[in-house]
C-alpha cells in the first residue's frame, strides 16, 4: 500500500484525443499504473496513475490540456471474490469516505491495485495498514473419514 499521484485529465469528447495523449505518454516511455475514463456530453475525464509524475508533469505540460492532481491511495488486493469490499468494510467502520475507487488487473504476481480517493489518506493507511501486512490465510483442505463421505 503506498500513495501516488493520480492525474485527472480533461479532454474535449471528438475522435483522437485519448489516442494524442496516450501516443505521447508512449513516446515518453510512461507506464501506465491505473487508468479510467469518465465521459459526459461536453469532455471526458482520464484518471491515471503512472509510473512517473514528473515525467506525466512535464508531457501533459505539452499538450496543454486541463489537468488535475491528487494523492490516492493504491492498495494491493489478492485477485479474488471480496478483496476490494474488504477493504472498503474497514475504511467504512473507520468513517473515511471514499469518493471513488478503480481497480487495475494483472500486477505482479496476479495481484490487482485498487486506487482510491479517500477523504484523509494518512488516516486509511494507518487503518488499513494491518490488514495488508498480514499474510494471506490458507485454507487448509477438509478430510472426511470414508464413512462420512457416504
């Protein structure tokens, strides 16, 4: 679990436009951590976490288009059923709103990040930080005599 910058970028809602900002992230070699894309009649909103904020910093600084930064939090989640809701029980019981939330797939070793904007960050780190130091349980298989398989 870790803070990021997230970018907020706003585009004018024609053909290209999300290609011209991707193309240029391409070409300065960012990699792109988390992204979503949010649509209205007027423009959409692209909200990207990356690899490198200053070098987001300085091509979005290029392009000249409307941005955005905030701090939100990037938690790592095991890929299964309740993972995210786990995390948004504890965040819940500690009265932390969370504005939105997304999720990436396929991180490193099967793991999925969800990114979230919380209303105070260090305070979901310091609830959360328990749950994600501790390993993952394993259910160990049940075995049943033969006479209770019957």
């Amino acid at each position: 679990m870790h803070i990021e910058t997230q970018f907020s970028i706003f585009m004018v809602n024609k053909p290209g436009v999300l290609a011209k900002v991707l193309n240029e992230f391409a070409g300065a070699k960012l990699n792109i951590i988390a992204i979503t894309m949010m649509d209205s009649v007027e423009h959409g909103v692209m909200r990207v976490v990356t690899g490198s904020a200053e070098k987001t910093r300085k091509v979005l600084s290029r392009l000249s288009m409307p941005t955005n930064e905030t701090d939100v939090l990037c938690v790592h989640l095991s890929n299964k059923s309740g993972a995210l809701a786990d995390i948004t029980q504890k965040l819940s019981e500690a009265h932390i709103n969370i504005s939105y939330a997304y999720c990436t797939a396929g991180a490193r070793g099967g793991r999925t990040t969800g990114i979230l904007k919380v209303a105070d960050v260090a305070k979901a780190m310091k609830v959360l930080k328990g749950i994600q130091e501790k390993p993952a349980k394993s259910k160990q298989p049940v075995r049943r005599s033969h006479a209770a398989r019957k």
